[in-house]
C-alpha cells in the first residue's frame, strides 16, 4: 500500500477536521431528478488530471465540503452552471463541462424550507485556481486541498453512502475525463497565488 504523503502543515489542519453527522439522505445514482421535486443545490467532484479531487476546509471550524451550493436566480434552473458559479466563488476555480451523476433525496427539506428537495451531485474537471480570496457570499476563507476520492469521503464523513457516490464519480471520470482510476495519493494544498492543473481546451 502506498503511502499517503503530506506536509506537517496540512498534518496540523487534518488534525482539526471535524466531520458533519450522516444527513442519510438516499442517494440516486444516474437517475433524473423527477419534474415535481425541486432542485436546490449542486455539488461537485472536481477531478485533476492525477484523479485527485478538490476539497475545501474551513479552518474556522474544522469542515470540510465539495465545493457548491445553492441555485440562485442567474443559474437560469441549471446545476452545472450553479456549479461552476459556487466554485469560482468558493475556491476561484476554473472548471469544465460538469456531468450529470445523480442526485441526493432530501425528504425533509432542510435546504428548502421545509419543502422535499434534491440535493444534485456532478463531476467535473478542474482546469485551475485562482489566487485565493474568501467567499464573497458567506466570507468563508476556505484552503484548498487536493485527495484521493477515497480520502475525501472520509475527511467529509459520509461513511459508505458516500464512498458508493465517489466510486460513481471515478468511473465518470475515468471514461468522460479521462483521469487514472487509480488516484495519486499525496495530500496538496494548492498555493494561496493559485495555480494551473490543466490547461482549458483552445
């Protein structure tokens, strides 16, 4: 087994994640969001080309996300561009075309006042960062680290439904994104000047 390599930086921020409970929301692999059920937010898993996946920690508190978030009004309905939208803001990243993998069943409608919802999930390439700034929306200052999918599941605690959503993402990656199932194990904090990953087609 190799070994997975970090700084004593990114030992010390490790050391201070805290993992959200288990929502239990059931997840939906590929299938279409029913017409009645509104969608209310987009996630995604944000591939570089070594298959490693962006993660967000706010040091504040310890948590640790995907990056995403609600569908606001300039989105126009669509999660992809909700997608993009909340990475730029979140992490000033620079992502490509995402693709459709699912999405999460919130029966109680926590992110919907109350109402039954759908929580969307994506997959993405990450193309870039910019240099990093905090949240014009929340003023969360977030570091971005890049893991394996694996490891992501565990620092955002989502146990075995959220292992099963990674897997999904990795096969879409592997034939859509062309990244290597087998990720790059060696935990990156990406620079605060940020930094290219891989380069937008012309």
């Amino acid at each position: 087994m190799q070994r997975i390599e970090y700084s004593a930086e990114i030992a010390d921020l490790l050391g201070r994640v805290r993992r959200r409970p288990v929502a239990g929301w059931p997840w939906r692999p590929g299938e279409p969001v029913p017409s009645w059920l509104s969608v209310k937010q987009s996630w995604g898993w944000l591939f570089a080309p070594d298959g490693r996946v962006l993660t967000l920690v706010n040091p504040k508190d310890g948590v640790v996300s995907l990056p995403g978030g609600s569908l606001e009004a300039e989105d126009g309905g669509d999660p992809g561009a909700a997608l993009a939208r909340e990475a730029a803001e979140e992490a000033r990243a620079v992502i490509g075309p995402a693709h459709y993998l699912g999405y999460l069943y919130d029966r109680v409608g926590s992110a919907n006042g109350g109402h039954e919802c759908a929580r969307v999930r994506m997959a993405a390439r990450l193309h870039a960062v910019g240099s990093s700034r905090p949240d014009p929306a929340s003023g969360r200052h977030y570091r971005r680290l890049l893991v394996a999918p694996g490891l992501a599941v565990e620092l955002l605690g989502w146990g075995e439904p959220g292992l099963r959503q990674a897997r999904a993402a990795v096969r879409l990656a592997v034939a859509r994104l062309g990244v290597p199932a087998a990720a790059n194990e060696v935990i990156e904090e990406l620079p605060e000047k940020g930094c290219v990953l891989s380069p937008t087609p012309e």
